[in-house]
C-alpha cells in the first residue's frame, strides 16, 4: 500500500489513539460540497470525485518562484474568499481599519483555511498514485475532520491517528 503522510516525527513524542479508518466521521462530513449529499446516500460519491474534483493547473504569485511551489492542484473551495471591511468603532476612533479575510466562505464548511493546503497536498496524492491518506492530529483536530472529509470527496480513504490527553501507559 502506497500512503501520504505529514508529521509523523510528533507521533514520537505523543500518547495517541489510532483511528482506522475515518469512514464513520466522513460519511455525514464530505457531503455539503456541490451537491454532494444526494450522490454520498446514493453511495456515488466516486463519480462526483472523478468529475467535479480534477486536478487543475496551478501557477503560483510571481514573490513564490523560489518556494518550489505545486504546479496543480485539487478544486475543494471557492476560492478566493472576500476581504470585508469589519467595523469596530474604537479602532475607527483611531482612525485603524479592520479587514477580515472570510476563509469560513470557502464553502468546505470544515476547515476554512485547511481547504487552501488540503487543496495542494491531495493533488499531491492524486499524481503519486497514493491510495490513502494519513494524518496525524488531536482528539478534536479540525484538521485531521477536513482531510478526513476531502480525502473521501476525492475516493481515498483516510487514516487518522488521534492524539490524546490520556497520559501513556507504564511499562
């Protein structure tokens, strides 16, 4: 089995509890997305994967030429999300503007800015011929909840690996 994963020196150095597989989270999760929900009770999720979910080209900002950035990557948000002017009449005293980037509009309702990265490291899997993913976080990681779930909108099953705040056992 060929898998992806990021961070797993912290593993190391954590008590964890070992999630396989993240079906049962996804299931109610990954269905929001276009119309997504009527093909997951279907059980069809894998043709909107393979249709609405293509890898797209990807040309980075001019400032990141020396970062090595992707060259593609998968379509989970709506991006870009909209700048809005946000009001706080102390710091208008001031004369402060407050802008407030909305990345809770990126229309994957789980992970708000997780999408952006989520949407460069599942194309990674995708063109390494990888068939899951596996991810390591806390108990109540928002981040492991959103590669759960896009990992499924795009057919790979996922692995979570749940840190937990029990202390480790004594040998």
């Amino acid at each position: 089995r060929r898998w992806m994963a990021r961070g797993l020196p912290s593993l190391l150095s954590s008590a964890f509890a070992l999630t396989l597989p993240a079906e049962a989270l996804v299931t109610t999760l990954a269905a929001p997305r276009r119309g997504m929900a009527a093909l997951a009770a279907a059980g069809d999720t894998g043709a909107l994967a393979s249709t609405l979910l293509d890898t797209r080209p990807y040309t980075a900002p001019d400032w990141a030429e020396a970062l090595q950035a992707p060259n593609e990557r998968v379509e989970l948000g709506r991006l870009p999300t909209p700048i809005h002017k946000w009001p706080v009449p102390l710091l208008e005293d001031l004369g402060v503007q407050w802008w407030i980037k909305r990345d809770d509009l990126t229309g994957f309702e789980l992970g708000g800015n997780k999408v952006r990265k989520l949407e460069f490291l599942l194309a990674e899997a995708k063109a390494g011929g990888y068939d899951c993913v596996v991810t390591i976080g806390g108990i109540q990681s928002n981040h492991c909840r959103a590669t759960a779930a896009a990992a499924r909108m795009l057919g790979l099953p996922s692995y979570l690996i749940l840190r937990t705040s029990e202390p480790k056992p004594r040998l």
